[in-house]
C-alpha cells in the first residue's frame, strides 16, 4: 500500500488542546482565527464514533457525524479547519480505534490518541492514563493506525515520577511511527495545582527524534509571550494549551489579549453559525465567565436554555433568531425535530400509536421559560381542571432510541406536541403545552415569543 505523506507537521506549533466539551467546532475555528496553528478536538470515545452516520451538512457547510440513536452531534467540523483538526480518540482497542481512524481520515488533519485521562471512566474503560502502563497495548493501537492511515498519528500522554521511566515508555511509543508525542508534565495522580514538571519534558525533547509538545504551563500562562517562555523552558519547539484558552482563547494572539466580552461575541457568532448546542454554547461560555457568573448579569444567563436567549444577553438575540429561521427554512431540523426511525428504519413501529387522531403542534418545552412550578403548562391544566372541576388529563409516554413523546388525552380528545424530548417529564410538558394552547391558557404567540415554537 503507498502511504501519502502528510502535510500536518508538528514543528514550531501553538495548539489548542484537547478539552471535553470545550473543543468543539465554534472554540476550534475561533482558536485558530486567534492564530493557534493547530487545534484538538474533545476527546471522542470510538464506540461514539461507531454508533454515529457520516452526513454532510450543505446548510451549515461542515460535515457532521451524528448519534444514530438520537441524532446529536458527535463530531462536526468544516472545511476551514480541514487540514489543521486532529481528532482525540478514546479508545483502548487497536481493531476499534482503526475502523474510527478509517471514517474519519479523510476529515481531518490527525488523528491523535488519548493517554493521558486520569478520570475514573477512563482508566475503567482502560482508557486514558491506563495505557501508560500498558505500553503493549498503547503500542498496538498507535501502531496499527500508523500503518494504516494516512493522516499522521499522535497521543498524548502524562508524566511517571520517575524521570527515566518516562523517557523509556516515550521511546517505545516514538517507535510505532508516531509524528509527535504531546507530554503533560504531570502525574496521573497530579491535580493543576501541582507544578508541572517541566523538566521532564526537556529531558525527553533532549532524546527524541519527534517533535515533543510541552503541555501543562497554563497555570503560568497569562499572556502570549509566556506561552514562548513556557515552551522555552520544555526545550520543545511545539506547545499545547488548555485551560488559559478555555478562559479566553484569545491568547493565540501575538498582538494581545482581547478582553472578555469581544471574545464571548465572536465565539457566540461561531456558535449560531455553525448551529451549536445551547447547552455546549453555554458550558463554553460559564468556562470563561468563572466569576463573573455571580454578577446580575452572569445570574441572568445562568437561567438561558436556548441559543437565542444567550444570545440576547450579548445583544446577538436578533442574529441568532434570523439565522435560526434561516437553517430551518433550508431544512436544518431542530434537536427535538429528530426522530427515532431518521436513522433506523427498525423504529417505524411506533408511528402506529402517533397515527391515531391527536391534535398536534410542534412546540418544544424549554424549562426555563417557566421559572415557578404553577406557570408549567401541566400546573396550569391543574388549576385550569380544579376550577371548572374537570377530570385530570391523563398521559401516556412514547420511548424509542432515549426520546420521548407524551399524548394528553383531555374529554375524549388527544393532544401532542410533534417535537421529541430526551425525558419522560418534559415530553410530558410538551403535550401538557398543546393542550394548554387549546385550552387557551397559553397563547400561542407567546409561545412563538419564547422560542417554543419556530415559525
Ligand atoms: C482537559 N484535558 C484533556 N486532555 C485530553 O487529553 N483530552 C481531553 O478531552 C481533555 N479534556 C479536558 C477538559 C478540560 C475542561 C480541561 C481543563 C482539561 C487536559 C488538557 O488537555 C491539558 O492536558 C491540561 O489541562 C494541562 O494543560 P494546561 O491547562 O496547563 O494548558
């Protein structure tokens, strides 16, 4: 077989590394706008990887692999970062970790392998850190991916005490053919405010042939000129952050940090473009509000739920909302609009029950547009129910692939919301919400007012 060399080199690189939840595609394209040269994804799990369906997303411009299951989006990336993405694996099985590696090689710039994870599920799994002292098996898994893939491999790994140890578990992992090796300098049993071991990672750039990538300095990392110390005193040429770009990715930037809020608006704007989760925009957003979400203002956005409220807080709400309508128009489903059989034809049972006569609007139940129990549209049929002394409606739940719709039935008549729901209680709601519309205890203006229902 040829192998195409490749064109990622890890010489003289500022990445973005890889953080659970932080390094999705809006953090990724803003890191590099900053100036990172090369940016991680979160760390992905193989079976995730395995149990997902390669579509490209013409709206959106990106190619998404998405849940079978439930449709949510495992890994989403765009032609903008095509040849600067490496993708984290978690894996701990080298026939698993190839069969990802062959999906994904033609999506991405590298494929880089976790061995560094001291989390508990994790190291369970056999994961993470637990590879480091497995080094049979981390070798099988690199190697197996270098020989078979084209994009160049890499992992990353943590720090043993001993320095010598270290450098002989790296060697063996150098001997695979990886193209780099990113060195945290720090124990699996080491928290962050522990110092890094620096050290050690100038030692191993001392004796390796491959670039090393110093990780572990943001704790001394306030600005761009001490990423250059930092990786000065690894002796690497490449070096890899973490926290302080999860705080303000801005220190990418050689001319200067930006303050806070410039950052927060151009990420939000990445966000809405590329149709990102409201609950990852959010965590993205707490990661660098810290404090600042004890503030009116940070309390306030504590309470979002939609993108489109998020967005209100950084005066975006009207961006959001034109260009939400926008993906929905071409065909964009929402979260809730996913239903079980989209991906597995095995679901079409369940639409029996739903073909029955059922009054139905689309309406999603979003929590926080309910601050106190009585103004739930359950709360309210109960009010509405005691005070003209009517039967309780009853409900009945819809379960297929972990979503959820609920049917009211009210006087003889069935009432649903199309929207599926990730819980039993807010499926509930859902139908609770198109019976309340009926009932006209809640208006359906206002529903479209709050974002329940999209025009
Ligand atoms: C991490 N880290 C991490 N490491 C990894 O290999 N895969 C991952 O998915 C994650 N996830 C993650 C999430 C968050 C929120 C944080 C803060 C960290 C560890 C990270 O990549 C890095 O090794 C350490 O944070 C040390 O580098 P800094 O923070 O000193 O630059």
């Amino acid at each position: 077989m040829t192998k195409i060399t490749n064109k990622l080199n890890y010489d003289n690189k500022i990445i973005l590394a890889p953080m659970v939840r932080v390094g999705t595609l809006p953090m990724r394209l803003l890191a590099l706008d900053y100036g990172a040269d090369i940016v991680c994804t979160e760390e992905l799990i193989d079976w995730k990887f395995l149990k997902s369906i390669r579509r490209e997303n013409d709206v959106l411009g990106t190619v998404d692999y998405l849940d079978k299951s439930d449709g949510s989006v495992v890994f989403r990336t765009c032609q903008k970062e095509k040849d600067r993405v490496v993708v984290q694996l978690g894996t701990c099985d080298p026939e698993r970790a190839l069969k990802v590696a062959k999906m994904i090689e033609g999506d991405v710039a590298g494929i880089d392998i976790n061995m560094g994870c001291p989390k508990e599920f994790s190291l369970k799994g056999g994961m993470g850190a637990a590879l480091l002292r497995q080094p049979e098996k981390a070798k099988s898994i690199l190697s197996t991916l270098t020989k078979n893939i084209k994009v160049p491999i890499t992992c990353k790994i943590r720090v043993f005490e001993d320095e010598e140890e270290t450098l002989s578990l790296v060697k063996e992992l150098v001997s695979t053919g990886i193209a780099a090796i990113a060195i945290h300098g720090r124990t699996k049993a080491e928290r962050p405010q522990h110092p890094n071991r620096n050290g050690t990672i100038r030692k191993i750039a001392e004796n390796i042939c491959i670039p090393v990538i110093a990780n572990g300095g943001s704790r001394e990392i306030e600005k761009y000129g001490d990423i250059i110390k930092f990786r000065k005193a690894c002796g690497c040429s490449s070096v890899m952050i973490a926290r302080t770009a999860e705080g303000n990715c801005s220190i990418f930037r050689k001319q200067g940090l930006l303050d806070l809020e410039s950052v927060i608006v151009n990420y939000l704007k990445y966000a809405i473009d590329y149709d990102n989760s409201p609950s990852n925009t959010k965590y993205c957003i707490q990661n660098m509000l810290k404090e600042l979400q004890e503030t009116p203002r940070g309390k306030k956005f504590l309470e979002c739920q939609t993108l489109e409220q998020i967005c209100a807080i950084w005066d975006m709400a009207e961006y959001c909302r034109k260009k939400q309508l926008k993906f929905h128009s071409q065909g964009i489903l929402s979260r809730r609009e996913v239903t079980p059989d989209m991906f597995s034809p095995k679901a079409k049972k369940i639409k029996t029950e739903l073909d029955e006569d059922i009054i139905e609007m689309k309406c999603a139940f979003i929590r926080v547009n309910y601050p106190e129990d009585p103004d739930l549209p359950k709360s309210k049929i109960i009010a509405y129910c005691g005070k003209y002394k009517q039967d309780l409606p009853t409900y009945k739940t819809i379960n297929q692939d972990k979503l959820f719709r609920a049917i009211a039935t009210f006087q003889g008549k069935k009432y649903s919301s199309s929207y599926w729901e990730k819980n039993k209680r807010f499926a509930e709601q859902g139908a609770a919400l198109v019976l309340a519309c009926s009932l006209g205890l809640i208006s359906k203006d206002d529903l479209i007012k709050d974002g329940s229902i999209l025009e």
